[in-house]
C-alpha cells in the first residue's frame, strides 16, 4: 500500500501546474463565430451595420436571422466536440501479469503467458494481495470533423444579416431593405490536442476479484481561426454598406485561442471473474467515472458515469482472443456556451474485440477493433442551404452553399488498436500502441500513438 501511494503522489508532484484559460475551452468556438464577427462603421451616408451580422449580441440577446436558427450548427459543431473530448477512452487498469494463489503450495503461479492487451479487459484477474502500478500516456492531434477538415476551412457557417429594417412578404422571399440579402461565410480552421497522462493502481482482493483506480491528467490546446468572407449578393455594386474596415474590405481573420490543464474524471473499477476457462474465463466489471474534471474547460465529461462490461478472454498456446462487451449510464448535463437548457451527458455502448499474441516469453503483441456509440448526440451532415436576395435595383436571385446541418441519432466511431508488450525485467512492463480511426464520423485524430508501462508485485 505504501508503495502504490507513493507512486502516485510522485506522479502528480512532477506533473506540470494547472494553466488558468483566458476563454473557457466549451465556449470558445461559439464566442468566435457568433459575437466576434464586428463590421467597421460604413465611409459613405449608410447607417452603421457594424453588428448586424452577429446573432449574439453584446447584450446576450439573440437576433433575429430570416427562417434560420442562427444558433444551430455552430451549437452543434460545439456539442459534438465537447461531447467526445470530455469522454476519451482511458484503457485498461490491469496489469499484464495474471497470477492464482496454490494454497497446497503456499506459491503464486502466473495463468497466462501473455501480457494481454493495452486496451481491452481479460477475464484474468491480478491475484489475491497483488497489486499492479502503472501509467498511459496519448496524445491526439485532431484532424477531421465529420469528415471535413479542421486545418484548411473546410468547415463552414454561413451567417445572414438581421432582420432589422423590415419584413418580409413571405417566408423564403428575399429580404427588405434590400443590403439585408448578404450573407457571411466563415471557414473554420480548428488546431485542437488531447493530451491525457493516466496513472493507475490494480489490487487483487481475492483471486477472483480486483479493484483498480485510475486517476487522468488531461491537456486541451485549442486555436481556433475563422477566415471570414462577406458574399455580397444584394450589394456588389455598394461595398462600403457592408465591409470590415468601412471601405469596402469583405476579407476579415478572427482567431480565438486557449488552453486548460487538470485532473479529469477519475475512474473507480471493479472486476469479478465469475466462470473459469483455459487462460481465461467470463468476468464482469463495473467503472465508476467521477466528474472530477473542470467541464467547463473539457477537461471532464460534467456529469458521473457508471459502466457495466462483460468481459470473456481464453488461451489456446500462444493465441490469446478477448471480447468485451459494455454499457454507459450517464447522469448530469454537459456544459453550455449560452443560457438555456443544456445538454445531457450521453449514455454509451462500446465493445472491443480483438486478440494478444505471444512472439516471445518476454514480447506479446495485441490488435483490437474499438466501437463506441454517443447515444443521440447527432450527427452533422453537409446539406445544400438556399438564400434568397434582391438587389438594389429590383433584381432577384438565390445562391446555394454547403453547410452543416444537425440531424438527430447516434455517432458511431470505430479504432483499430495495435500494439506490443515487452517485458523488461522481472515484472515491469513497457507498452506502445497506435490507435487508428476506422471512420469519419464526428471528431477524428487518423493516428494516436500510446505508451505505456506497468509494474506488479
């Protein structure tokens, strides 16, 4: 026990301090493309426009937007985001060795030649009074959102001016006064990294019964850049009406930026072989996530979690398959950039499937296939939206521009995890994996790298 309380204090003492963010990491893609878009008074005789293009006014108040919820996909860009960063899988707690008390004996003796696998539980338990110390560390350099990509503008949100001046005749008609007809394109570029340091302790209760504590420390980095464009579809021939420096300039940069560092959400397990088989068996777990972690800045999911998996895992020489099988409960609510209801923690199915293989005494080699389920989180998909415009002098028209559009449902994202186990000495471990995406579905790193180590005794 003294060892283990050890290891942990001297992980967090030589963990770097927590950094205070200068804009909260749940509201910052929000703040930049729903109040930091300001035009600049026009030159010429025009009544100023210099806030007309911003649903969030300096008030909190929300303007008006021509048959569109302005709020929609930005909300939704974020939701998804802080929805998958405030919940990244940890991996396993266990060791990699496996040991059964010989009461006849007096002597432990290991079950299973293999180290098993980074990421996936085996029914094997640690033995009874052993105890298993170790860490992960992973880093994800996110790269796509729902396929689009997140460094060249390929996301983007289209704002429409208020409707200030007057109404009009009918829904989808064009604007009156006519300057209302102009739109905005914002191409989002994203640089967003998760770096999660995980230290973790695995005790053997019984020889049938472990129980484990991870505690994660969480970096979130993100910059965000809006390269902002006025479409001047009512007013090419005024430029000055509509411009970001008063003289007719459609070209604007906004940039936010930030970052928050922390404890996450520690995670209490337990784990229960109930049924025996050759280097395996059937086992049953339970994990506790406490949110420990600032949601605010996504360093925790906002609300606690409590997962029930059932695992099964059996050796035939040196071939060693597992599967396990697990349900997310999740209760509390994540965090909102804007007044009004928020959002619940969403519930989660997840299952991996996959195999450990001895190559040698002291190296064993895993590939697993990783699923998880957002249940009703949503998806965003590219739809053509259709705006309508007159221009000054009576001419009607429409222009179509992609953009994302919610539709309720589940996000399904699958890994492929591939790694080693080498044993270095005695009964310390080292591991390194790769973690690759399967699909494009929601937010996206193609290839996360993860090491490891861990030491029984």
């Amino acid at each position: 026990m003294k060892r283990s309380v050890l290891f942990m204090a001297l992980v967090f003492a030589l963990a770097p301090a927590p950094a205070r963010a200068h804009t909260l990491l749940s509201e910052l893609i929000v703040k930049m493309l729903l109040s930091d878009i300001v035009l600049a008074p026009p030159s010429g005789p025009f009544q100023s426009h210099e806030a007309h293009f911003r649903p969030i006014l300096g008030t909190g108040e929300v303007a008006s937007g021509f048959d569109v919820n302005q709020l929609e996909i930005p909300l939704a860009i974020n939701a998804t985001i802080i929805s998958q960063l405030s919940s990244v899988p940890l991996g396993s707690s266990s060791g990699g060795f496996a040991y059964s008390f010989d009461p006849a004996l007096g002597t432990f003796s290991r079950e299973s030649r293999s180290f098993g696998s980074t990421f996936a539980e085996r029914a094997l338990t640690a033995g009874r009074g052993k105890w298993n110390l170790g860490f992960n560390f992973q880093r994800a350099t996110f790269d796509t959102l729902e396929g689009k990509g997140l460094d060249n503008g390929d996301v983007r949100v289209y704002l429409v001016h208020q409707d200030c001046c007057g109404e009009r005749s009918a829904p989808g008609s064009p604007p009156d006064p006519f300057f209302e007809g102009d739109v905005i394109e914002n191409r989002l570029s994203l640089r967003l990294t998760s770096s999660v340091f995980s230290a973790y302790a695995n005790y053997g209760v019984t020889d049938r019964l472990d129980v484990g504590l991870l505690v994660p420390y969480v970096t979130i980095r993100m910059r965000a850049q809006a390269d902002a464009h006025i479409i001047r579809l009512a007013t090419s021939d005024i430029p000055t009406i509509h411009s970001f420096d008063g003289h007719g300039s459609s070209e604007d940069v906004i940039t936010e930026s930030s970052s928050a560092e922390g404890i996450g959400d520690i995670l209490l397990r337990g784990k229960l072989r109930v049924f025996d088989a050759a280097g395996g068996g059937i086992a049953a777990a339970l994990d506790l996530r406490l949110p420990t972690g600032d949601s605010e800045q996504l360093l925790g999911s906002g609300g606690v979690q409590t997962k029930v998996s059932f695992i099964g895992s059996m050796a035939a020489g040196p071939f060693a398959p597992h599967v396990n099988i697990g349900y997310t409960f999740s209760n509390g609510h994540e965090p909102a950039p804007l007044p009004g209801p928020t959002p619940a923690v969403p519930d989660e199915i997840s299952y991996i499937a996959g195999f450990d293989l001895v190559l040698h005494d002291r190296l064993t080699v895993s590939a697993d296939v990783l699923g998880r389920t957002l249940r009703d989180i949503g998806r965003l998909v590219p739809v053509n939206r259709q705006f309508s415009f007159e221009t000054r002098d009576g001419g009607f028209g429409t222009a179509t521009f992609e953009e994302f559009s919610r539709r309720p449902g589940d996000l399904n994202q699958s890994l492929l995890a591939t790694g080693l186990r080498f044993n270095v000495r005695g009964n310390l471990l080292l591991s390194a994996n790769v973690l690759v995406s399967m699909s494009n579905a929601g937010l996206r790193d193609k290839i996360t790298p993860v090491i490891g180590g861990d030491y029984s005794f």
